[in-house]
C-alpha cells in the first residue's frame, strides 16, 4: 500500500501468489479490510487496521491474513459488495426469514453493516462466480464467510 502524497511504500501484505496474472486487490467500503484473488485458487483477506503495539512485527509488513477456498482454478478478481444489505436482505427473503419488518430497513451506518456482516463476490478463470457471506457468528478454528450455495 502506497502514501499518495509522497507515493512512499505503508505497508505490503503477504500471503497471496501472483507470479504469472495480474490481479488486483481492492478495498472494503470501510476500508478496514483489503481482499484480492490468487493463482492458488484462494481469496485473502487483510485487515488495515493498526495491529497492537505490543507484537513484535515490524509496521511496514502485515503477514497476517485469512483464505477462502471457493475455486478449482485461479481467482481472478475478489471484491466487496459496495452495500452488502442489499444482497443480504434478498438472501434472508430467498431463505423465507420470519422478521420481514427487520428485512425492509435500510443500513444506516458502518455499525449497522457489520452487525449484519459482508460479502465477498470472486470470479476464476473458469468463469464461476462465488458470493461469500460474512455470517455473525463466530466458528472457532473456522473462516467466518461461508458460500451462498
């Protein structure tokens, strides 16, 4: 990641391999998350947030990330839904969801979409497009995006 005042080097972020595409990364609406497809056939996700002073990492590097696998070939382009409640809301009506009344309400506030979670669309070079939602709850030892199959 770059300063564009000064165009000087912030951070760089590991983890995902690209050799031989070009692939970009992208922002979360919120810009706390960064997400971009890889050549291993996962999705990475970084966070942009300051990691606690008390860890003995340098500033400039952020190694610490999360994968999906949800491609057989490589993943050339990953992207946060720009209004994720629009698509949840459609999810949770598809599924029959029982609060019709919590459903109609618009998200207000960055709070509000992270209570509800985020979506992640990928596509591979094999044209298969996935959606990936950001349940709520938490599974120890597990991704918290799921597929929407």
């Amino acid at each position: 990641m770059y300063d564009l005042r000064d165009m000087a080097l912030t951070c760089k972020f590991k983890g995902a391999q690209n050799e031989r595409s070009q692939i970009r990364a992208s922002l979360s609406p919120d810009g706390k998350h960064i997400v971009c497809g890889s050549e291993d056939h996962f999705i990475y996700i970084w966070t942009t947030a300051d990691l606690p002073s008390s860890l003995s990492v340098r500033k400039d590097r952020n190694d610490s990330w999360q994968r999906l696998r949800g491609h057989s070939a490589c993943v050339t382009v990953a992207i946060f839904a720009p209004r994720p409640q629009l698509f949840l809301n459609l999810l949770e009506q598809r599924r029959g969801g029982d609060d019709r009344a919590e459903q109609s309400k618009p998200c207000k506030n960055i709070s509000d979409r992270q209570i509800h979670g985020d979506v992640i669309i990928s596509a591979d070079l094999n044209g298969s497009i996935r959606i990936f939602v950001n349940r709520t709850k938490i599974k120890a030892g597990s991704s918290n995006f799921f597929p929407t199959d």
